[in-house]
C-alpha cells in the first residue's frame, strides 16, 4: 500500500494486501497512464495493474457471512489462491465430490461466481464452462415444524465425538468435518425441528448439531 497514488517506493507504508482479499475502494485515479485506488478504509493507495501485470481487479455482488456448499461435480476441485479461474492461483488443495465447506465470502468477477472458504484454503468457483460445481446446501423450510431463534447453552453428553452439519439434516452429505467432543459447551442460537428432531445451530456459526439421534440423548440444554 502508498501513501498516494505513485508506484515509488517512498511512498510505501509497509502495509500489504494479501492474494485474494476483497477491499472496498472509494475513489479510482489516473496517474501518468496507471489507475490507482482509494481504499475506504483509509489505509492508502494501490495500483490497479504493474509491469502489465494486472493487481487489482473489480468484484461485484461482493457478500460476507456464512453459507455452506457441496461439491456436486464429478471430479476434484481445486482451490484458488484468488477469485480466479486461472492456473496461476492454484493452490494443490482438493475439494471432492460431495465435501462440504462452509464459505464466509462470495463475490462475482468477470461474470463467475466464486466462494472463499471459511477455513482459509482459499477459493473455489461457483460454476466452470456451464457446470454447476458447488451447491448451497439448504434446509427444506418445508420439513420445519418448530423453530426459535434465542440464545442457549448445551453440553454434549454422549460419549462419542458429534460432526457438525451444513444443515439441520442427518444427511452424510451435509457432514462438514468439524467435530464437538464429549463434555464441550456451546452456545446455540436457532433451534428447529426436522421429522421430529431437534437440531441447534452453533452461534459461531459452524453449522448444526442433532439433540438426539437413534432414540440417544447427544445434547442437553444447561440451565
């Protein structure tokens, strides 16, 4: 980052951004044939391109929060370092068909969809060449009988490890690899009930857990 909208290395300040961060720009100047950019949050100035190398380049529709996706294609995905669906950005991490992640970014570039994965492996696309890639993974508002938003405390009193879901689902499809481990506390803020079982969302946002499975209490309220 530059003080001002210069490429010398005076003008440095000793900040960085980082491959594939998204930042909010809030002016765009022409300096001696080269675009520079404001960032909002007052940190200074960037370059849009370098050296004909493009740096910066625009992203619409940009989203924060927490959404969970599957792999719905046939074959790996592998990760991006950046919004891209170049080469370049690959980063040797595989997604397989039918994983489940959770994604906390969501922006489109160039006309593409792409998700930036929560547990920092980088970023996938939403599609490729017309291909439905990745799915959100949704509940049926259908199949909710009750449901209650709130703030609970609940401990996990089985004795086996409980995976966490994308979903208020038992579906192994919706399995996303994190785990809550006998005698851990959470705090749950949205409870429904699914075909008769409850299932609590974790309020860190980490997905879903069951209250009871085969007829086997997994957690219990404290009051």
């Amino acid at each position: 980052i530059r003080a001002s909208p210069t490429y010398a290395d005076d003008a440095r300040i000793g900040h960085f951004l980082h491959p594939g961060q998204v930042v909010s720009v809030d002016d765009r100047r022409m300096v001696t044939g080269s675009w520079f950019l404001h960032l909002a949050d007052g940190r200074g100035w960037v370059f849009e391109t370098k050296e004909r190398l493009l740096v910066m380049t625009q992203a619409h529709d940009f989203e924060r929060g927490l959404w969970h996706y599957s792999v719905v294609c046939e074959d790996d995905v592998e990760t991006r370092l950046t919004p891209t669906y170049s080469d370049d950005a690959r980063t040797g991490l595989i997604l397989g068909s039918g994983d489940c992640i959770a994604a906390d970014e969501r922006c489109s570039v160039a006309g593409a969809r792409f998700l930036k994965l929560a547990d920092g492996r980088g970023w996938v696309f939403e599609t490729k060449d017309r291909l439905l890639v990745m799915s959100e993974i949704r509940a049926k508002a259908t199949e909710a009988r009750d449901f209650a938003r709130g703030l609970w405390h609940y401990t996990v009193v089985c004795d086996d490890d409980v995976e966490i879901r994308a979903a208020p689902t038992y579906s192994d499809e919706a399995r996303t690899g994190l785990t809550i481990h006998p005698g851990d506390c959470v705090a749950v803020d949205e409870r429904c009930r699914v075909a008769a079982t409850w299932f609590l969302r974790l309020a860190d946002g980490r997905g879903w857990v069951f209250e009871s499975k085969d007829s086997r209490r997994v957690m219990m309220m404290l009051h």
